[in-house]
C-alpha cells in the first residue's frame, strides 16, 4: 500500500474506532465552551471547581460501576479490584496527573479564551512523542516526526502579532467592548498565548500532565493491566482520582465548607451539571480512546478540536477569529493530513489481550461480534 492517499484502515481500525474519535472530539470541544458559558463577567467562578471535579469522579465512578455490573455481579468487582490492588497503586500516579489536569482547566480557561487555550495545549505532542517512543519502544519515523513538529508549529503561529489586521479594535470599542487584538486581550481573556507569566506556567503544567498521564494510563490500559477488564480499571482510576480531589480539598482548607448548602447549590445548578456529565462522559470515551487507538492519534483529535472551538467561540462569545488563529488552524489541520498518510499503531498485545478473552468467555459466555474483546481480537488480525 502506497502512501499517496489516508491510510483509513490504519488510522481506524474498525468502525467503532470512528465513532470513539468524533465522539471523544465532539465532547472536547463542548467542554471548554461549556466552562466558559458558566463564568461570571470577570471570568471567575460561582461554585468550588475542585467540587466539581469532585462529584465528576464521583459520578465516573458510578458510571463504570454500573456498565460493569450489566453482565457481572457487584461482588466480583469487588473481588476484581481486590485482586488487582497492585495495578489499584499504579493508576494513582496518573490519577494525580488527570487531577491536577483537570482542575487547572477551569484555573487556565478563566484566563485564556477557549480557541488560545487548546492551541496551547497542543504543545504536549512533541512531549508525547518522546514518551511514546520510551515506554513503547517504536521509533516514530521521520515523516511522523515532521508531522508532530509541523503541528507545534502551527501552535506556535497563535502568539505572531498582525498587528495590520487588528481593524476591529475601533469597531469593539465603539460598542462598548473591550479593545482586542491579537496580542492582547478580549473582555479580559488572554488571546495572545505565553508571554512571560504566572498563566504560562501554569498553561505548561497542565501540558505536561497531560502527557504524561495519557501515555501512562495507555501502559497500564494495554500492558501493565491489559488482562484486567476495562471498566475495573476505569474503577481504579476514579477511587484514585477521587482521593486526590479530597486531599486537594483538605489542603487549601476547603474540605467542610465544599459541602455545605451554598455550594452544593452552586454545583447543582443546570449549567454545571451539564459541565460534570460532559467531563464525566470525556473520561469514559477517553479510556476507550487509549484501548482501541493511542495517545498520539489523541492529540491530533485535540487539535481538530481547534477549528470547531473557534467558531463556536465567534457565535457563541463574539470572540474574533484573527489571521494568526486562521493560519495556525490551516498548519494543524495540514500536520494532521500528514500524520494520517503514516499514522502509530499500538494494539494490546495478543497474548495479553487473548488471556482476557479467556477470563471474560469464562464468566458470561462468548461475546457478541460487537463485544469489546471480540472487537479487540479482530483488530490485531
């Protein structure tokens, strides 16, 4: 096969994989236009955000336990979550990291405008790439690293000034609305990137934990746990998840007061709720997402994210659209057609994949052609 056309069957294996892509995408994007949506006019927060990430764990929780116990009883998770105590260990160390991913997410996005702030993020591929390469043990090829560059890149165009394309400056002001430009600021949001700050730190941070707990989580997914079944370790990533929320809690003294009346009315309100389903949702499709794909095609799902951000911000929020957004969105998107013509591949392995078939057949019978495993097996053929 040539590589002169998008290699579809590489990119995605089976049809479900395609569903899991432009769902995990599609929830991306609502998220950060969700937590804009719920800010007050100076871009603070009404309710406790770490709650918030709180309860999301809490209801992830349930979820995974529920979707478990269609075919099992509550008792053999139990028993499974017993028996893989060690594995229960290992996923603290990327619970800690989607921890404080998540909770820096409502700290950046008060500060950056949706479409600054995913641009940002996008500078985890290069650091993904590295850990991809020293985990797994596959040499990205040389067109592959160009692709991963080329997307940095693009990132990178967001922080360029055209200052000569800044024309709606006066016509903002003349409504009433704060000036804007593409180096400055938009009712009081950061749309012109880095900059030496606090903001960029913190940006660099969430960056990082980003991809080091999305390689790590697709380790323990597809070698470490990989006979574990996938809702038990969705089970071990939200108790962890949810200890480090309540540490974070009682840390900044916030532990008893998070659960009084006027905050749980804040949490409560429509608008959050939507926000914590949402997340809750994400964090379902993601684990999917690292099972049936890998974390490099997930950052290039991220950047797709960019393009339906930014409209959505315009329509939505009135944020401009500038000629550096438009280029950087144009590289992206480029970078990602590259990727496609050689994407990574990095199944489970067979063996460990074939043993939890054998435990899973063992217990409830053979599965379906739709069934996760089965769907597994025909992959790797």
């Amino acid at each position: 096969m040539g590589n002169s056309h998008i290699n579809w069957g590489e990119l995605f294996p089976s049809k479900k994989s395609v569903m899991i892509f432009m769902t995990y995408m599609s929830l991306f994007v609502a998220q950060g236009i969700l937590v804009t949506a719920s800010q007050r006019a100076d871009n603070s927060y009404s309710y406790n955000t770490v709650l918030v990430v709180l309860l999301t764990e809490v209801f992830k929780l349930l979820i995974s336990t529920f979707l478990y116990c269609r075919e099992n009883t509550f008792g053999s998770l139990v028993a499974r979550v017993f028996e893989g105590r060690d594995v229960l260990l290992l996923y603290f160390v990327p619970a800690f990291l989607y921890c404080l991913y998540n909770n820096l997410a409502f700290v950046n996005l008060s500060t950056f405008d949706p479409t600054t702030y995913y641009l940002l993020l996008q500078l985890r591929v290069v650091f993904t790439g590295v850990l991809f390469q020293i985990i797994f043990k596959k040499t990205l090829s040389r067109k592959q690293w160009f692709s991963l560059c080329l997307l940095t890149a693009g990132c990178m165009l967001k922080q360029w000034n055209f200052s000569l394309f800044d024309s709606d400056t006066e016509e903002n002001a003349s409504k009433g609305k704060e000036p804007s430009n593409s180096a400055g600021t938009f009712n009081g949001k950061n749309m012109s990137g880095f900059g030496l700050s606090f903001s960029a730190v913190l940006i660099l941070v969430q960056t990082v934990c980003s991809c080091l707990a999305g390689v790590y989580n697709e380790y323990l997914l597809k070698r470490k746990g990989s006979d574990i079944n996938i809702y038990v370790q969705n089970v071990f990533m939200y108790l962890d998840s949810i200890v480090c929320n309540l540490l974070i809690l009682m840390l900044r003294g916030e532990l008893s007061a998070a659960v009084t009346t006027e905050h749980l009315v804040e949490v409560f309100r429509f608008e959050v709720l939507v926000i914590m389903i949402n997340n809750a949702a994400i964090g379902i499709i993601t684990s999917f997402f690292l099972k049936y794909m890998n974390s490099i095609l997930k950052t290039f799902a991220s950047a797709l994210e960019l393009l339906f951000t930014a409209i959505l911000s315009f329509l939505l929020f009135s944020i401009p659209i500038y000629l550096n957004t438009v280029l950087a969105i144009v590289v992206v998107s480029y970078s990602i057609y590259l990727y496609s013509l050689n994407p990574v591949v990095n199944l489970a392995s067979k063996s460990s994949t074939t043993s939890s078939v054998r435990q899973d057949e063992s217990r409830k019978g053979l599965m379906d052609s739709d069934g996760d495993d089965t769907e597994l097996q025909m992959e790797e053929v």
